[in-house]
C-alpha cells in the first residue's frame, strides 16, 4: 500500500510541475558549451560523490573558467568544501519544502546554462526545485517522458561514472580522466597514521560490514562467523573493521576474542578513508567504501544485492574485483562461501 501511495504521489507531482522551461533548447538541438553547471548533491550519499567526483575536476581542466555551483545539505557539506574546483555551494534543508522554494528561487537568479541531475528517481520537491530554478538546459537519467529535461542519457547497463562523463560530452566538454578525486583531511590522515603504527599494523584488510541499508548490514552472529572464518584462513593475516560512532563499541565488543583484528575509534568519513586508503585490500558491504576503494585502486572483494541492473550502476571498478551476490538479505551469505584464493595474501 504504501509503495502504491508513493507511486500516486510521484505521477501527480509530475503531472503538476513537469513542465517545459520556455528558454530551454529543444533535445534535438545540440546545447553550447555552458558558462555555469549546477550539479544537484542534497542527496547526501557519499558513494555517489565519490563516483562523479571526477567531473568537477575534468571541467576545470577543460576551461577554468565555467563556473561550477552544487546544492547540497549543511550536513554533507564537508565532501564539497575541500573540492578546489567547485566555486559555490547552495544549502538546502533535507525533506523541508519551503527550503527548496526559497533555494530554487534563489538559484534561478544565477541564470545557470546547465542543471546535472541524473537521479533514477525524482521526488516532487526535487522536481519542483528543479522546475523553479529555470536553467538553459537540463540534464538526466532515463527521462525521456520528462518535458523539464531537454538533454537526456537512456544507454541501460551503464556505471553512473559514465553517466557524468556523458553528460559533459552533450555539452562538447571532452573528458580524459574518470578516475575519482577522493577526499583527503590532514588531521584524520595523522590519526590514522598513529593508529597503526601504535598497534604495529601494516598489509590489513579492511572490513565493512555494514551498508547503508537494512539488507546490507550483517547482523552480530555472523560477523562472529565472519571473523572466525577469516581469522582461520588468514591466521597471519591482520584486521580492521570499519566503523561509525554508532557500532564502534559493539564491534569492539565482537572483536575482543580476535588478537589479529582491530577497531578503530572511527569519527568521520575521512578515517574511514584513510583506512582503505593504507589497506591492502577491501571486503565491503556498503558501496560507498567500495567506491572509496576504487580511487585508490584496491583490491575488491564487494558483497551485492543479486539486482543486475543496480550491480551495473555501482560497481567496484578496480583491476582485482570479486564479487558475491545475495538474493534479499545479506545475512543468507555463509561466510565461508568466500574462497581463501580472493585474498592478496602476499
């Protein structure tokens, strides 16, 4: 039922607030090269950002002088405020409707040439965020029967890096270089630094056992499983689970029978990063340290919703990737289902 409500509320919002912008250059016309981009990044998902993190460099590159704004919440902000290439920020309160009157109101004063927003699915008070801010042209993802778009990328089976790279090359901006632009912060990178070497650890393996959504988070029993498992196959091997306040003492907790595993007192996502960064390989649940991986070219061993369409979205591009699939719940895996010959062991 309530899947069908939302369905209602997504057609008649789109019904309401799809409509074409007067000065928008019709699909058929190819769009100039724009003086200003607006990337849309309320959204808050760090693995997203890691995957199109490369366009605002690729831009500058190709001319320093297009402007490049991102709207975003006060609460992920700190992805963006380190990019050297983004000029301007927009802050937009997540889920308040006036918020996104007063930002789209205030962003169409700005004239912008091009709006990039590739979301799969678009909420109305995106839409109409969208629609209010009246830019020369509109960029998405699978919106062919949106009249707010007039540029539009419908290839299936595509990564989302791609996406980007695709939609900067509809402008006529030539991209070179797909690979992502990790975020760095000097303080966590020291504390990271001191963390391992005050525990003498080096060559780890990096553990994520916990993605964003209920599915993808292992439960307690089998994270035992897991570490029993792991610790066997690997006895010389070291540990490190990744972490957030929240579960940090609990896989403490888990962890304490383990001599060879380790958790760190993880605060943000730059320890997080720092610690796939110095890893010499990653197994993850949680796509975001997957992509976070890839930047640094890592070793892969990524666990998935068995959902063809969403692996080819967000996969792990690295040269060394293994991948297991599970059909509902994460939690089916038996650890053991993991060969011993996916580890870099050397």
């Amino acid at each position: 039922m309530k899947h069908l409500l939302r369905k209602f509320r997504l057609k008649a919002g789109k019904l309401l607030l799809d409509k074409k912008i007067l000065d928008n250059l019709p699909a058929s016309q190819p769009a100039s090269q724009p003086a200003s981009i607006l990337f849309l990044r309320q959204d808050g998902k760090i693995g997203d950002y890691i995957v199109s993190s490369f366009a605002f460099r690729e831009i500058k590159r190709f001319n320093p002088t297009i402007k490049i704004g991102v709207v975003c919440t006060k609460q992920n902000a700190y992805l963006f405020e380190q990019n050297p290439y983004i000029d301007q920020l927009y802050f937009v309160k997540k889920k308040n409707i006036f918020d996104y009157i007063k930002c789209g109101l205030k962003l169409r004063k700005e004239h912008y040439d091009l709006v990039i927003d590739p979301t799969i699915m678009i909420r109305n008070r995106d839409l109409l965020l969208l629609r209010l801010i009246k830019a020369k042209n509109y960029f998405g993802f699978h919106k062919e029967d949106y009249k707010l778009f007039n540029l539009n990328l419908s290839q299936q089976d595509i990564h989302f890096s791609e996406v980007y790279r695709k939609a900067l090359e509809k402008v006529g901006i030539l991209v070179s270089d797909v690979n992502y632009d990790v975020p760095f912060s000097q303080k966590e990178a020291e504390e990271i630094k001191l963390f391992l070497q005050d525990h003498q650890i080096e060559n780890y393996i990096a553990i994520n056992f916990y993605g964003a959504a209920r599915i993808k988070k292992v439960n307690d029993e089998n994270i035992l499983r897991y570490l029993n498992y792991l610790t066997s196959i690997l006895p010389n091997k070291k540990f490190i689970l990744l972490s957030y306040p929240e579960v940090t003492e609990k896989l403490i907790t888990l962890s304490k029978a383990y001599e060879n595993v380790f958790v760190h007192n993880t605060k943000n996502i730059f320890h997080t990063i720092e610690l796939i960064k110095k890893c010499k390989q990653l197994l993850s649940t949680d796509t975001s340290s997957v992509h976070i991986a890839s930047g640094f070219k890592k070793p892969i061993i990524g666990i998935y919703k068995d959902d063809e369409e969403s692996f080819n979205h967000w996969k792990p591009i690295s040269e060394k990737v293994d991948i297991l699939f599970y059909k509902n719940d994460i939690n089916e895996i038996d650890p053991e289902s993991v060969p011993k010959k996916w580890f870099d062991i050397d």
